[in-house]
C-alpha cells in the first residue's frame, strides 16, 4: 500500500502597517536595520534587506523621521522581523533645513525607543510623533521658535499622559491637598509632579518653578494642542517643555543625548 507523505508548512505572521523610522543603522552595503515605530504593532526592529539598492521594494532606503507603509514578516526564532517593502509616504523633507528643527525631531524620536516596548501599541503615541514631526519637518512646517517649542512641550505631555505618568499639576505630591495660587510652586520629578515653593534653600530634589510654566501644562492638562498654546510666551514654552524634558529623564534614569540640544539650559 502506498502512503502519501504529509507535508505541513508552516507559515511565518506578517504585518501591515504604517510606520515612522526612528533608528537606523547600516547592516552592510545594501541593507539596514531599522527600529519603527507603528501604529497598531508598537515599536519594531528590522532588517531591510537590499533596501540600498536603486531598485528594491524600499523606495530608495530608508531615512531618520520618514512616514512609510510596510510589510514585515516576524520571525519566532529572530529579534528582528523582516521587513519585505516600504512605500514612502512623507520623507519629512524639512527635516535638516535648520538646527533648530533638527535636534527637535531628533529628540522626538529618541525618546520612542526609550519609553516604548517591543510589539507594545501605543497608537496615541504615535499619532503624536507623527502630528509633531509633520509640523516641524513636514511639506509646510511650523516656523523656528515659538511654534517649535510649543509643539516639543505638546509632544512630551502626549507620551508621559499615554505611557502612564502624567505629572500631578493641581494637588500638593508631598501632601494630596489641594494647592493654593502661588507666584512660585515647586516641582519634583521624583514624586511626578507640583508642590509648594520650597524657598531659595530648599531641597536639590525639588525645582522652583514660575506660575506660568505651571499654566503651560494645566493647559495641556486641560486638552489645549500645541495652537493652543501659541498665546504663551517663548520663556514658558521652553521651560514647560525642559520641566516635562526633566521628568522623562527621571523615568529613565538617564537624558536623552538630544535633550541638551533642545533644552541647552537645562
């Protein structure tokens, strides 16, 4: 009796999705590895074979910042999936026109990698990256200064309020009462969020901070984007912005290599 040998295969998951390149790294001649940062599958980290070549499935490789669909094949046995093709969508072309909005999309993608896991969906996280680097490296970009800042301190607020860790804004974190209106207030990172002024002396842990910067953030607290805070001065912006900067830092226990770019105050 003749028996037909079974035969089972055994099919690898693939992925569809949009994407945004937030690492990059040369693999060899022809091909990258890159870290994505999607909507619906988190962050992932690939190999693009080939994706140097003129003619490949890549559109010509794969850049810091670009928008991009792809299809990637994940490996059980592999840390990196395989990436099959991407189609450009925005190269963010306004990028690298100035320093200024360099090391500002620059931070906004270090911080993905660090805050974010592995095949962990953060969809709001990304919209986010995405509206603020559209706005400051997109077609048409917001100009230098003020709309920039105003878009980085947005940004920060988005990912502390979507990875958990939102900075308590209206309650004393030392006591849980309620603050009273102050000219000063306090802030600690460590204890995620306002106090009372400590005075001149007061401990290293806990920073003084101007009213208006606390302002900064109630608005954001309250559902303003980064228009709405257009009415605020370049000072608050950047100080909201290297305050929210300070406690992302503390969650990671380090800064980010482009904070002080951003922030050279700090």
């Amino acid at each position: 009796m003749a028996h037909a040998s079974a035969c089972i295969s055994f099919r690898m998951p693939g992925v569809s999705d949009i994407a945004i390149c937030v690492r990059h790294w040369d693999w060899s001649e022809t091909s990258q590895t890159l870290s994505l940062m999607t909507r619906e599958h988190g962050l992932l980290r690939c190999i693009a074979k080939g994706s140097k070549r003129e003619k490949s499935a890549f559109s010509g490789g794969l850049e810091l910042c670009s928008l991009g669909e792809f299809n990637a094949i994940i490996k059980p046995s592999s840390e990196l999936a395989l990436l099959t093709s991407w189609d450009l969508q925005d190269p963010m072309p306004m990028v690298r026109r100035t320093s200024e909005r360099f090391n500002a999309c620059m931070y906004a993608i270090d911080l993905i990698p660090r805050l974010i896991l592995d095949h962990d969906p953060h969809p709001e996280v990304f919209d986010a990256l995405h509206t603020t680097l559209d706005a400051i490296g997109g077609m048409e970009p917001c100009d230098r200064g003020v709309p920039i800042l105003a878009a980085l301190v947005w940004y920060q607020w988005k990912l502390l309020v979507h990875t958990g860790s939102k900075p308590e804004l209206r309650a004393d974190v030392a006591t849980g009462e309620q603050l009273d209106d102050a000219k000063v207030y306090g802030f600690s990172a460590s204890y995620g969020g306002v106090t009372v002024d400590p005075g001149p002396n007061g401990p290293d842990s806990v920073v003084r901070v101007r009213a208006r910067t606390i302002e900064v953030l109630r608005a954001l607290d309250s559902g303003a984007d980064a228009d709405g805070l257009l009415g605020h001065q370049g000072g608050e912006l950047e100080r909201a912005g290297r305050l929210l900067g300070m406690c992302i830092s503390t969650i990671l226990g380090q800064e980010s290599p482009a904070f002080r770019c951003v922030y050279p105050e700090a």
